[in-house]
C-alpha cells in the first residue's frame, strides 16, 4: 500500500469540489497526506476571508497537510484576469515542487485532481519524474477542448500548441480517470498506455442523506411551480437563453431560484431585472453545502444546462448526481452523456441545447404534471444514484488506486 500521497489541487475546502470528500476517504483508511493547493477564491474571484498572506498558508490535521500557495483571484473572471490567475498559481505550484523534491522526504504516489488550470499537472510531472513515483490523472476539465468551449481561447493555432503540450503531459500519467465515458477515446489517443477509467461523479454524503438541517427564513411561492438551479453561474451554462425563455413564461405560475455565484450572474440579474422585482426570480447567495438540501426541499424541480459544443455534449455535468440523489425531477438543457443518464433513469425532462422553443415544451410538461407525477421522477433519479454512482461505490475504487 502507497502510504505517503502528493495531491497537487486547483481548488479544495472551503471550496465546493469533490476533492474534499476523496481526501477524507483516503486519511480514514491511514494514507499519509500531503495537499498542495492555491489560496481559496472561486467562484466569487476574491480569496475568502481568513485566508491570503500568512493566513492559513499551513495547516496540519492529523495525517493531513495542507499547504496552501499564493496566487492572484480570479477576480470578475475576464479572459485576462483568468490567464493572470492561472499563470501565478503555476508558478506557485513550480518553486513549491522544487522545495518538496530536494528537501521532503519522497511521495508513494502523486494525485493530480483537475478541474482548470491544467497547468499544474506540469509541477507533478516534475515530481514524478524525479522522484520516480507513479502518478495518477483525475481529469475532470479537458484541455484545451474546454478553453474553446467557452470562449477563453479561439485562436486554432493556440489551441493546437496547447494540445500538443498537453499530449505530451499526458504520456508521462501513468493512470488517469475520467468522469465520462466519453473522454475515455479521446484520452486513450494521448497517453501510451490503456489504464483509462471512467471514475463518474457522486454526491458528497451530506447531499447523499439528504437531510433538512436548516431553517431557512424566505418567501418561496407556495403555490408557484419553483425550479431551482445550485452552483456556478457562469458562461459555459447557456444562461442567455434560460433567461429568454424565463420572460416567455413570466403570464405562467412559476418562481425561479438561483443559488451561486458566477461571472454571468450580474448579466442575468439584469436581464431579469422586471422578473425580479415581481419575485418571480430569487438570486440567493452561495451557501454551505450542509443548507443546500433544506433548500432543495422548498422547490419542486432542479435545473441544469451546458452550452452547445462538442465538448459539453460528451461531459456529465458534477451537479447531474447531486440532483438525482436529492430527490427532485430535473429540468435540463443539454446533449449527450449528461442527457442520455436522465433519459434512462426516467428522471426528468430534457431540451437541447440553446432550444429555446424546446425548453419552453418541457416546462409546460411539468406545470401539467401533478405532484405525485414530479415526486415519482424525483424518485426514479434517487433509484438509479444509487445502483450507479452512490458515494459507497466510488470510495471503493477511489482507494483501490492507491492500493494497488
């Protein structure tokens, strides 16, 4: 058993990822940690207060270390201020690997868990490569296929220096997950080996129970169709076409609530902005993951969307699982993976994406639906979770990585 693990994260507690729940099962069954990541800022853009400079830079609890690195924010998301984000945690995470390869005592493994940048997959290869440890890929952001989805990068010659860079990062994984099985293909065609696996998605334990815990003080249509969306408001969601199909509808009995934060969020609060003062669309601010469950309990079905692109249209999107294991039937705008798991679980709705004519169909079928009907496909969601992607399943053949 490899005791002693190198994690390189873009992103980890308080921040909202499931690397958080994978590091918790791996110090329960005694791995020794060490947790390399960036000063907590998404998605606000702005680093969470009690962290920064000599704030909770170094934490140790147990047989977790966490060291945490300087970088610049997000801030309000622009392409510039995201390459500025990522090129300063790259070279944080640079100078830190030089420090852990001459003056650390060597890791058993490395884990890189990527979401974006993929820049820091670099800094362990590094480690790999001199250390001459195994290192394992949890890719959850394919670059640069993502970077071209959502406008970041348009350039084809960039994105083919890109590619190439990464195919190259690639080879030198010795295991890489994907939560998709559509990624498999396209993986297989960069690295040199066949230990590609489809790791999918799970919800953390406490969306899992599903409990309300929460007293929560607002003023929810009680008679109103509610359709609720959790997570980031950003770009890649296709929120310019919800919001056109939100006006359609505003004659019909229907309250919108949004939970997050994002780059799009003041963009949609200004689209809205009648809707809004009519309470026919609540913005609520991102919440602790704990409260999310009271929350979902006072709405009658939960939406999700990715934009059209190729890439989003063989992508599961994280909060798909979440959804099911609470409970509540989906509302979704999307192709592909993500769709077809709704379409067998038998949970919901369906509209492709940027269909706006379509969209408007499905949430006519669920203002026609009756409770009873809505409760069902929640139900019928929760069944599927559980024989296909609960928690129990994938801290199994999480830790089997680090075993064998």
């Amino acid at each position: 058993m490899a005791k002693r693990i190198l994690i390189y994260t873009n992103h980890f507690d308080p921040e909202h990822f499931k690397i958080n729940e994978a590091v918790k099962w791996l110090t329960e069954e005694g791995f020794q940690l060490h947790l390399v990541t960036g000063w907590p800022n998404y998605p606000q853009g702005k680093i969470f207060k009690g962290y920064g400079p000599f704030k909770k830079s170094f934490e140790r609890k147990e047989n977790l270390t966490i060291r945490r690195l300087p970088l610049i924010p997000r801030g309000n998301g622009s392409k510039s201020r995201l390459i500025i984000n990522y090129l300063s945690y790259f070279l944080s995470t640079f100078f830190y690997t030089i420090f852990l390869i001459f003056f650390k005592k060597k890791f058993d493994k490395v884990l890189v868990h990527h979401t974006s940048p993929f820049f820091i997959a670099v800094s362990a290869i590094l480690y790999k490569i001199i250390k001459r440890t195994e290192a394992i890929l949890w890719d959850l952001d394919l670059w640069p296929q993502s970077l071209e989805a959502v406008g970041i990068i348009n350039s084809k010659r960039v994105l083919n220096g890109i590619e190439k860079a990464v195919k190259i990062i690639y080879k030198k994984f010795d295991v890489v997950l994907v939560g998709s099985k559509s990624f498999i293909n396209i993986v297989l065609q960069r690295v040199s080996h066949d230990r590609v696996y489809y790791f999918p998605n799970w919800a953390e334990k406490i969306i899992e129970e599903n409990k309300i815990k929460h007293k929560l003080e607002v003023d929810l249509n009680p008679n109103a169709l509610k359709i609720m969306y959790t997570g980031n408001l950003g770009t890649a969601q296709d929120f310019d076409t919800l919001c056109k199909v939100i006006i359609q509808n505003k004659k019909e009995n229907i309250q919108w609530i949004f939970i997050g934060e994002g780059r799009f969020k003041k963009e949609m609060e200004q689209l809205l902005s009648a809707e809004i003062r009519k309470n026919k669309v609540r913005f609520i601010p991102q919440q602790k993951l704990a409260a999310i469950p009271s929350w979902v309990a006072k709405v009658d079905v939960l939406y999700l969307s990715l934009n059209d692109s190729k890439l989003f249209s063989q992508t599961v999107p994280a909060k798909l699982q979440s959804y099911m294991a609470m409970g509540k039937p989906i509302l979704a705008m999307l192709a592909g993976e993500g769709a077809s798991i709704i379409e067998q679980a038998n949970c919901g709705f369906i509209a492709p994406p940027n269909n706006a004519l379509k969209l408007n169909e499905q949430i006519k079928n669920f203002l026609n639906k009756s409770k009873t009907e809505r409760i069902n496909l929640g139900e019928n969601g929760t069944t599927f979770y559980q024989k296909n992607f609960s928690s129990k399943i994938r801290k199994k053949e999480f830790i089997a990585y680090f075993e064998n």
